[in-house]
C-alpha cells in the first residue's frame, strides 16, 4: 500500500519493552522530562466552554444539550489550553473507551482526566500519535492490569517514550496522518458497501416477509400503516397470541460471579442483532440456580434486548445455540419461544426487519434511551402466512440473501486487516522501526475537503457504526 519504506540503518535498545529498539539519534526519555502535568479547576466557573473526550477525539459539548454524563456543577472541571494532551486512564478493564486526545481550544473537562503540556521544545502531534498507539496497542490497559483500574498523572510523566528530532517528528506527523487518511478511505468505502449490501438485503427480506414468494397472488390490507397490502390468505394478528414470552430474572448484582462453573447470565449487552457475544460476562453461582429453572435458555430461544433495542445494524435480536448454553436469562431481556403457528427463523426476520423498527419509532418518540415493555412486544402486529407458507420464505431467503452474506463477511475480513494494518504501520514509524523521512518529502499536499482531514482512528473505533456491530454470523 505504501512502498519505499525501509528500517533505520542503526538502532540502540530502548530499554522499554513495548518501544524496543530505537533509531540510535533517538532518545529514549521519561514523559516527565518533556511534559508537565498541572490541574486548574475551573473554581470561579469562569471558563463555560465545555469539552468532551470521546472516541471521536476531542468535541465541542453542548452544556444545555450535553453528549454523555455531566457534572452538578462546572467548577469541579479542570481547565485545558490548547495543544495539551488529556488522557482517560480510568476504568481501564474497559477495552474500548476514549483514552487520549489532542486538546484544539481552551476549555473545560472532567476533572478525573488527566492533563499533561509539553514544556519544550517538540511538535505535539507527534507525541499524540505516539501516546495514541499506546492506547491503540493496549499499552495503557496493560499497566492497570490486575487489582489496578486506574493510572494517574504520575504513573503517565513516568513512561518512557522514543523521542527524534523535532524536524524528524514533523515528517513522522506527515506520513502518519497521510496514511491514515489513506487507510481510512479503504474503510469508509467497505463500510459503505457493507451498509448498501445490508439495506438491499433488509429490502429483499421485507419484501418476503410481507408479500411472499409469489408476485402474482391476491392482496388485501392488512389495516397495519407500516404493513400495507398482504396476500388474501394471509393473516394479521398480535405477535403475543403466537408466541411464549418471558422476561429475565432481577438477579443482584452483588451476587454476581466469574467463576468459570457457574451459569452465566444473558445480559442485555451481550445480545447484539444476529449474535449472542459473551466477552462480557458476569455468572451465577451454580448452587443457587436451581430454583430459577424457569429461566434457564434452550437452544431455538430467541432473545430481544428490551433496552434501547435498536441500533447501527438494526434490532438486537438473536437465537440461543448450544454455544450459549447453559445461561439464565437477566431482566431487560425477553425470551421468545413462538408457538407451532410461527417458525422461529420467520420470527426473526419480522423482528430484524423494518417493519419492527416502524413500530417501535412513534413508540421512542422523544425518548433518549429507549425502554421496551413485554406488552409491547405482544402487541407488535405481524403478518402470518400459513406455517408451510413461512418455511419455504426462510428458504428461500436463505438461498437468496448468502450471496449478499458472503460480500458482507468479506469485507468485514478486509477492514479487520486494514485496521490491523494501520495500527501496526503507525506503531512502526513512531517507534522509529521505519525510516519515513524520504518518504514523507516526497508526499503530494493535500488541501481542503474530508479527504484531507486525518481519518480518526479512535472514531473507526466506536459502537455505532453499522460495519462495527455487524459479525460475520449474522452477515451470512
């Protein structure tokens, strides 16, 4: 992807594991030596300029509208200038959170970050590119491993960063940033494809869940806004009268577990749409689970996130497999059984579809996190074709959506690797492992337009993206 790149003729051991060697006019120094770390609350409240550290870097925040958790009270803030670098590191058994970012104005933020100037001389974006593979690398959550959650200010002046000279770290900033934005074309037109290739899929199930297979029969109307005409010989009827619904048991959370012999609990994250993940994970003690049969998941189940159960790639819906067995099922999340008169795999595509997500719209209206009651779900109107009728649709759309499925997988591999990638191409130049001076004298000057502007990485990093919370299982 980009050639003529080749290692530094002589590197010296940097003494620290996750920079290793480095060019040997590198230096190889602590953060306190180059930075200073002070806090300024914002006592008088004079400063009202509200910033956010978020994924998508460091934002403008709206005080009267405000993205994420607010404080009671401003003056506990800590003012930040520009070009200071803040940091995240709490909740460092999280994965994925915002950890640094570069500061573009003077403003306000919580004060359990961590805020650091450079007090000599240096090029900025070039140290944020190197504490920002830290944290693309796991570095940060490394060092909190353990009984440790947290790294202070001191922890941060204390690490060991490589260190060129500062018309090496202009060209370093150059090349970096001109790779990623290069890199992150790639992704946006995968994710884009991903996203028309889901849309004519979603079309194609739409169609077969509503009209049929047969383009010729009778309609009728179905008396549904979102449901239009259906087949003469199909019904419309309550979700509720075809189905066994139960919502999930109020478990404590004090009497969570991670013993490996308990039962886990099926939570509401770990129900994703076509996908049940465990990555997070809390359990139940064995002993105690006995009494909670009725609550025990089979395999066929099909599981509905009830909190905020729509999202980029559509409704958290998925079906229990002997992969997620045994599990008891937690409260905000319905467990659906359909009755002989509903084929499961038809169910889901009802619920996957956009005539769900038609219904539950006017619902959520005004709401910022919406909240699902079971008699909602009962009272959601679908349309019922006989049974023979829905099995030979879920063929047919097995048959006729693998081709998208097949695309869709693919490209997620593709984006998986150019991430890959781009971490470990960044973590190489700014880690002084390729030498990009010749390289970056020889790049073309980009001027205005998105293509210019640096292709955030912690952004590619976020939930919300539709090739983020598509998997490959529910792609094919």
């Amino acid at each position: 992807m980009i050639e003529g790149l080749k290692p530094y003729p002589e590197m010296k051991p940097s003494g620290v594991t996750w920079l290793g060697d480095v060019p040997t006019h590198w230096e190889a120094t602590r953060v306190k030596h180059l930075f200073r770390s002070k806090k300024v609350v914002n006592s008088d409240r004079r400063e009202t300029n509200v910033l956010s550290l978020t994924l998508r870097g460091v934002v403008n925040n709206d005080p009267e509208n405000p993205e994420g958790l607010v404080p009671k009270d401003y003056a506990t803030y800590q003012i930040f200038e520009a070009e200071d670098l803040v940091f995240k590191l709490i909740d460092l058994e999280n994965l994925r959170t915002s950890r640094v970012g570069l500061v573009h104005e003077r403003g306000i933020m919580s004060s359990a970050y961590v805020r650091i100037s450079l007090n000599s001389d240096g090029y900025i974006r070039y140290f944020y590119h190197q504490f920002f593979d830290l944290y693309a690398r796991g570095i940060y959550n490394q060092l909190g491993a353990g009984v440790r959650s947290t790294l202070g200010a001191s922890d941060l002046l204390n690490l060991t960063i490589a260190v060129p000279p500062p018309s090496e770290q202009e060209a370093i900033v150059c090349f970096v940033e001109h790779a990623d934005r290069l890199i992150g074309r790639y992704i946006r037109a995968k994710q884009a494809l991903i996203k028309l290739l889901e849309e004519q899929k979603q079309a194609i199930i739409h169609q077969a869940v509503t009209r049929g297979l047969d383009f010729g029969v009778s309609l009728k109307s179905s008396g549904v806004r979102w449901l239009g005409d259906i087949p003469i010989h199909w019904q419309v009827a309550s979700l509720g009268r075809h189905i066994d619904l139960l919502t999930g048991f109020p478990f404590r959370s004090e009497g969570f577990t991670i013993g490996d012999t308990d039962i886990r609990l099926l939570r509401g994250v770990n129900v994703t749409p076509g996908a049940i993940r465990w990555e997070d994970v809390v359990r139940w003690p064995a002993v105690g689970a006995a009494s909670l049969r009725e609550y025990e998941l089979r395999e066929g189940d099909v599981v509905l996130g009830m909190d905020r159960p729509m999202v980029g790639s559509g409704t958290r819906v998925a079906v229990v497999s002997t992969q997620d067995l045994p599990s008891l099922l937690l409260q905000r999340v319905a467990r659906i059984r359909p009755l002989s008169s509903l084929s499961a795999e038809y169910l889901v595509h009802l619920l996957r579809g956009p005539g769900f997500s038609n219904y539950l719209a006017p619902i959520f209206t005004g709401v910022s996190v919406p909240h699902m009651s079971p008699a909602q779900i009962r009272n959601f109107a679908v349309p019922l074709p006989p049974k023979e009728e829905q099995h030979a649709i879920v063929c047919e759309l097995r048959s006729r959506v693998s081709v998208l499925g097949e695309t869709m997988a693919a490209s997620l591999k593709e984006i998986a690797l150019l991430r890959e990638y781009r971490t470990r191409l960044i973590a190489d130049v700014v880690t002084g492992k390729l030498d990009v001076r010749e390289a970056a004298a020889r790049l073309p000057v980009e001027v205005g337009g998105e293509d210019a502007e640096m292709f955030d990485a912690a952004d590619d990093l976020a939930g919300e993206e539709l090739a983020e919370e598509l998997t490959e299982e529910e792609a094919a």
